[in-house]
C-alpha cells in the first residue's frame, strides 16, 4: 500500500507537466529558425558507462551577433522542464510574450538556443533502442552535452541569459557555477538551489520504484511498454494549482473524462525514459559552491508550488550566499499555475524586464 501512495504522489511530478508540455509545437517563422543534431563521439558519462555515439537536438531563432574571431557573443539558451522538449519554448504563452520584436528576447536582437534534454525529444534517449542498457545520465552530462554544442557546435563565445524552468531552473544555478565567465544573467523558474532532499527525494524515489516494480517493466528490457504504476499517477496533480484543476473539472463528469484524458496521454510516454529523467536529478547539490557564481541571478517561484514549497526556508538560505541575486516569490492569481506558471510569461515577464535592466553591459559585437 505505502508503495502504491508514494507512486500515487509522485508521478504528479511527470504526468501533469505531460498532459502540458505534450501540447507544445515549433513555431518555425520565427526569424532564423533552425533545427539541427550535434553528435558527440565516444561520449563518457559521469558514471563511466560510454557510448560511441551521442546526439543533442536542437532549435535556433534569432540574429547573431559575432566578435572578432567570428563567435557568438549575443546568445540565449532555454533550459526545458523535465518533460517535454525545447519546443515547450515555443508555446504562444511564452513565445508571444518573450521572443516578438520590442520583447524581452525580441529575436532580432539575440541569438536563441533552445535544446532537447539528453534524454529527451530528438536528443538520444534509452527508448531509441537501448531500453535498460542506455547509461545513466545524471545532470553533469546533460550541461555537459550542451555546453559542448554551445561552444563547438554553435561557437557561443558569451550568453546574455541563461533562462530555464523547472529542470531547467536547477540546472542554470549548475550553469552559473561551473562556467562563471560565460553568461552576464541567469533566471530560474520553478525549483530550489538546493540538494534533492526532504519531500522531492522521497516523491522522486517513488515515482522510480513504481516503474522498477511494474510487472511488465522486466529490468528496463520490456517489449511492451509497462503501464500500471500510470493508473496511480494519471489521478494526481499536486503540482498543478488546485483552482484552475477545479476549473477544468468542476463537476464528476468532468474530471472523469480528465482523468481518461491524462491517462491516455501518459501511457503513451516510454517507461525508461521517464526512470531516468526521474533519476537524472540525483547529482544536483548547487548549495556549496553557489559563491562561485558571478553572474547575475533572478528566481522565481510561486506561492502554490507543491514540488517548491515556499515555507521551508531553502531558497532564502541559499540566496545568501549568491552575490547578485534577486527571489521574488509571485502571489496566487487567476492567471497563476502553480509549479507550472512557468509556462506563462505575462506572470513572470516584468520581474525578467527589470533584471536584464540591472545586467552589465553586454560584450561587442557585429
């Protein structure tokens, strides 16, 4: 029973953001959209498992910007959530609001990078045909996958922004802390620039053990997809806000064919990649060298985040060891997501106008 609870409140984490980010579609008219693939060879993971052969997905839009030796100096990289992929970036509630000309990020006047998670998407993941053989990424191999299509791929010498949600949020405080020099600004959306620890571990923990304990799961090596810890978690949101589920689900009817819906959609998703999307987070322990960071760094969460509650007091002892950084805490409204009102801009735009206002002055370019 305890172990069909934890399953019951921990896929909340996966299968709501599916039923969310599933919906996002590549805008392609942006200017100088791109897609492409950056393959890296003979890749070693941090787990010292290797493979001959690694692929990042990607999208670009905007302008560059180069300096004298012919590199980037006026980019921005996007950061995804945990599912979903870096098309999540185009959604029109972000990309209207952010990417449009006289916007934050008007894309004549930045380079923009927005990746697929290792793990995700178009990049290689265990679903591509290694099933439980592919190695076990952690956070470390996912920056470092895309640092290197940044730097040898793209040639981005300098980023303006590094702005990401969610996973993304966790992994820009990585970003500002291994590579100091790189970025002027970084801004996290949803998260805690803390160990995993405390209520996520444990909600990580069983959404793991609940597909390990799958009966069709077989070891990672299934040839039909496993299922059943879906019926469990397709039922729950605890990340969602509590008011716009009531919203959408105000009477029984509703939120049966709700629940039919989630259902459907997340029976879809492969059960090792989402194993190891749940465990990649289990390398992320940013407390200790958030002194490092030199960049300017903007977070924002939101006062209905179950997965980043705001009363545990992490994020306020964390930002006291960060030089330049700003934690604005958004109230409850009728525009607001909870965890994921990071998929709304209008909600969090005027804090990101303001910070980029306080950025040093940006590299030249031409």
């Amino acid at each position: 029973m305890l172990r069909g609870l934890m399953a019951v409140a921990l896929l909340t984490l996966a299968a709501p953001v599916l039923a969310q980010e599933e919906a996002a579609k590549p805008n392609t008219n942006w200017p100088g959209y791109r897609e492409g693939d950056w393959i890296v060879r003979d890749y070693k993971f941090v787990s010292g498992e290797s493979l001959p052969e690694v692929k990042l997905h990607y999208r670009t839009i905007g302008t560059a910007r180069k300096n004298a030796s012919g590199e980037i100096v006026n980019g921005v990289l996007l950061l995804q959530g945990n599912t979903g992929t870096g098309a999540n970036w185009f959604r029109p509630t972000l990309a209207d609001e952010l990417f449009k000309p006289g916007q934050p990020l008007d894309a004549g006047k930045y380079y923009i990078v927005m990746p697929d998670a290792l793990g995700r998407g178009g990049s290689s993941k265990p679903s591509d045909g290694l099933r439980g053989s592919f190695p076990h990424y952690r956070y470390h191999d996912m920056i470092d996958m895309t640092h290197r299509l940044l730097t040898d791929g793209l040639k981005v010498a300098h980023l303006r922004l590094v702005i990401g949600s969610s996973l993304g949020c966790m992994q820009q405080f990585l970003w500002a802390e291994w590579y100091p020099d790189l970025m002027d600004g970084t801004v996290g959306l949803s998260c805690q620039p803390v160990e995993i620890s405390g209520r996520n571990y444990l909600l990580r923990r069983g959404a793991a053990e609940a597909i390990r304990h799958d009966p069709d799961w077989k070891d990672g090596n299934y040839d039909k997809n496993p299922g059943h810890y879906q019926y469990a978690a397709a039922g729950n949101d605890l990340t969602e806000s509590p008011a716009r589920i009531q919203e959408e689900a105000p009477t029984m009817e509703a939120a049966s064919a709700l629940y039919d819906k989630r259902l459907a959609q997340a029976l879809k998703r492969d059960a090792n990649d989402q194993l190891y999307e749940l465990e990649s987070i289990y390398d992320y322990s940013p407390e200790a060298d958030l002194p490092k960071i030199k960049a300017h760094v903007l977070l924002v969460n939101n006062v209905e985040d179950f997965a980043d509650p705001p009363t545990l007091g992490t994020v306020e002892r964390a930002f006291e060891k960060i030089a330049h950084g700003t934690y604005v805490l958004t109230p409850y409204g009728k525009q607001t997501h909870g965890h994921f009102s990071h998929y709304y801009a209008a909600i969090w735009k005027p804090y990101l106008v303001k910070f980029m206002a306080g950025l040093p002055p940006a590299p030249p370019g031409k």
